[in-house]
C-alpha cells in the first residue's frame, strides 16, 4: 500500500491563502467536484470518489490514525470505469457511512497536493498529502513542514478525524 503524511486545518478564508501559495511556489492543477460515500467497513475507512465525470471514479481504501497534528496514512486507490454500479453493490453489501461532497482545488509542491475544500454543510478545508515515492522519509518529512510552515497552518484550527466524522 502507499504512504503519505496528512494534515488538515478548519480555514476561514481560501482567497486568502493564494499568496502563500504563490510565496511557495506551489502550483496550481485543477478545481474538482467530487462526491465521497463512504461505507460501513469494520477496519479503515473505505470511500468511492466520483466527479463531475460519470464514467470515472475511485476506490479508496485507507488507514489513518485520528490525530490533530500530521499523521501518517496508508492507502490504496483502484480506478473506477463504472462508479455507479459500483456503488449500488457496496451500499448492498455494507450499507453507506455518510456521503461527503465538496469542490477541491488541487495545488502542487513537489511531493506535496495541497487540498484547498469547500465542503457542503461544513465549511473551508485546507489538507497536506505528502506523497512517499522517490524520496526518503527524512525528506518527505521536511517538505511536508516546509509547506505547513510557508502557509501557515500550524495558527488555523488542525482537524483530527475524516470530513465523513464531522
């Protein structure tokens, strides 16, 4: 399974973050509307991710602890031809946990996606994913502070568990 170092923070404003990403250099990908249902799932948390796209989705599985400072998580993703009929058959099968929806703007910094979230019905979001591939721990660590201490994060309000919690 992948490995990746999260954080996540309650955020007032994201209009206001875009300086310090741009102080970062990070780099701008896309803006999502993604559909999370998670499931009922006796260890880990099990999601399909759909988007604006019918045809595609994703099935994540993962494994993270409930903490306020960063955490590490391990994870599978599978891609997802038809979500919908997926889904019809984990709703059968364990029944659905709760159903998160929200927009997502997707930056960049190396190793790092920052998740800029506006989640419907729970606010402003911003989360740190520091990707393990192709660098040591040590250096996965010290980018994920860097960015951490570049945006600022460590004054906004950290968030422990999933937005499937809140």
């Amino acid at each position: 399974m992948a490995k990746n170092l999260e954080f996540k923070v309650r955020y007032e404003s994201l209009d206001a973050l875009l300086p310090k990403l741009a102080d970062l250099k990070a780099t701008y990908t896309e803006t999502i509307n993604q559909v999370d249902t998670y499931f009922q799932n006796p260890k880990g948390r099990l999601k399909l991710r759909e988007t604006d796209e019918l045809d595609e989705g994703w099935l994540i599985y993962y494994e993270r602890p409930n903490a306020l400072e960063s955490r590490y998580s391990i994870y599978q993703i599978s891609e997802i031809a038809e979500p919908t009929a997926l889904k019809e058959l984990l709703t059968a099968a364990l029944g659905i946990k709760t159903i998160v929806k929200k927009q997502r703007s997707v930056w960049m910094y190396k190793n790092t996606r920052i998740h800029l979230d506006t989640v419907e019905g729970l606010g402003e979001f911003v989360e740190l994913e520091t990707v393990f591939q192709g660098q040591s721990e040590t250096e996965a660590v010290k980018e994920h502070h860097h960015v951490k201490t570049t945006l600022n994060l460590n004054a906004a309000e950290p968030i422990a568990v999933s937005y499937s919690e809140l």
